[in-house]
C-alpha cells in the first residue's frame, strides 16, 4: 500500500500547498512514485502545476460524488489529481450520503497500486471533505505558521484528529513543521521556539521552512522551487524534512 500523507491544517495562509508541491517533487526526484491530490474546493494546487482547473473535463468533485476513475495529470516527473471549484459543492452534497467518510478511500484504492507515495493537500477546513482526507489517510504533516496566534487553532485540529481515528485508527501524526520563518525578525523566531516547546512536548516538530520570495516566484511560473531556482537557500529545508520522513 501506498504512503497517504495529508498536509492538513484548518487555518489558511500557512504555506501548506507550496509544500506539498515541492515535498511531493522532492520524493519523485528521490524515485518514488507520487501521487498528489488537490482536495482544496480552491484548486491552488492545480492551478501552481499551469492546470486551469476551470477547464477540466473531470476532477477530484466527480471522483468523489459520481464514482468516476480519477482523472490524472502527469508532469515534473509526478502526477496529480486536480481539483476544481465544483469540489466546493461537496461539502453539501456529501451531508446526505452514505458512508460519505470513505469516498476520498474509495477514489485511492483505484489507483494506490501505482504510487509509493501520495501526499493530500487538505482545504484549510473541518467539513466533510477534510474528514475524507484524515479517513484516507495512513499520516498527517501538520504545517504551522512561526506565529504565537498559529499555537490556537491546534487544540480543535487534534480534537478533530482524535474523532477521525474512531473511523481510522490506524492514522499516525507525522509530525509539525513550523512554516514561514523569517529568521530576520525576533518576533518569529521567539514565536518558533515557543511553537517547538509546546507542540514538541507531545509531537515530532520537524525544522521550519523559512519564508522566501522564491516558493511565491515557483508558483507563479508553475514549477517546483526546485525547478524555479536550483541554488535556493530553502530547498535545504524541503530536502531535511524529506530525510525525515523517510523519502
């Protein structure tokens, strides 16, 4: 079986898409087969690989609620399930059906058999289709802005993990990765010590991705910041978190 590893956090802004793009590319360039999944209504991830997801024939919505086999797309050496903005509708549409928990399952099983690794980036919510990707999944990366406020939202993101396991007990926390440090500032780098004191006490705090213009630059022109700017300073911190889980 493959690898499902949600990069999952209810908050917004936290940089969670950008790495799982140069996360799921930093497995692929290592040889491992991967799969990514757009399960965000707001397709940011489709949209960083130049996939116009407003001109898909099919995506992760029809998956979910019609049965149809995922549509992929292949580039940068990965695939991806696109998602769109019809994934938005889900939410509702989900309310009413039967076993609506295991869909997002249901959709991997089809395809898991040819990935090493499939890394889910979660809509930055707790509805139905976040429930999905923890019920899908086998670990969740947790990525946490290098802010105090960030320490807040986490009690009901465990809350909710701690619900999920009633319908998949096996899923594991991989661990926190402190996101968006800007090393220049004392305000965020007391606020990262303070993230990796008080998360740390019970989980695996990974070392922070910094902040940098270039993760923004590779979005812009579509590619992985691997891609974008090679001798990128912040790569290193993409290639230390790989090593640590285990890529």
């Amino acid at each position: 079986m493959a690898r499902v590893i949600a990069v999952f956090n209810q908050a917004g802004g936290v940089g969670k898409t950008s790495l799982t793009r140069d996360l799921g590319y930093e497995f692929a360039i290592r040889g491992s087969r991967v799969l990514l999944v757009d399960a965000d209504p707001q397709a940011s991830l489709t949209e960083f690989f130049g996939v116009e997801s407003d001109r898909l024939e099919s995506s992760l919505f029809d998956a979910l609620l019609h049965g149809a086999l995922p549509s992929l797309v292949e580039m940068h050496g990965l695939t991806v399930l696109p998602s769109s903005i019809d994934l938005a509708a889900a939410d509702f549409l989900l309310a009413a059906e039967i076993g609506r928990e295991l869909r997002l399952r249901q959709v991997l099983e089809k395809v898991e058999a040819d990935f090493d690794v499939i890394f889910v980036d979660a809509p930055p919510s707790l509805g139905n289709i976040s429930i999905n990707v923890l019920v899908a999944a086998t670990e969740i990366l947790i990525p946490v802005q290098c802010e105090i406020k960030a320490l807040r939202g986490t009690r009901h993101l465990f809350e909710t993990i701690d619900r999920v396991r009633g319908l998949n007990p096996k899923l594991k926390i991989a661990g926190v990765v402190p996101t968006l440090l800007d090393r220049r500032t004392r305000l965020n780098t007391e606020s990262y010590e303070v993230l990796k004191n008080r998360l740390g006490e019970k989980l695996t705090v990974f070392e922070p991705i910094r902040r940098g213009v270039a993760f923004a630059e590779a979005s812009a022109h579509a590619v992985p910041v691997q891609k974008h700017q090679p001798g990128y300073d912040g790569i290193a911190d993409i290639r230390r978190l790989a090593d640590a889980l285990g890529g």
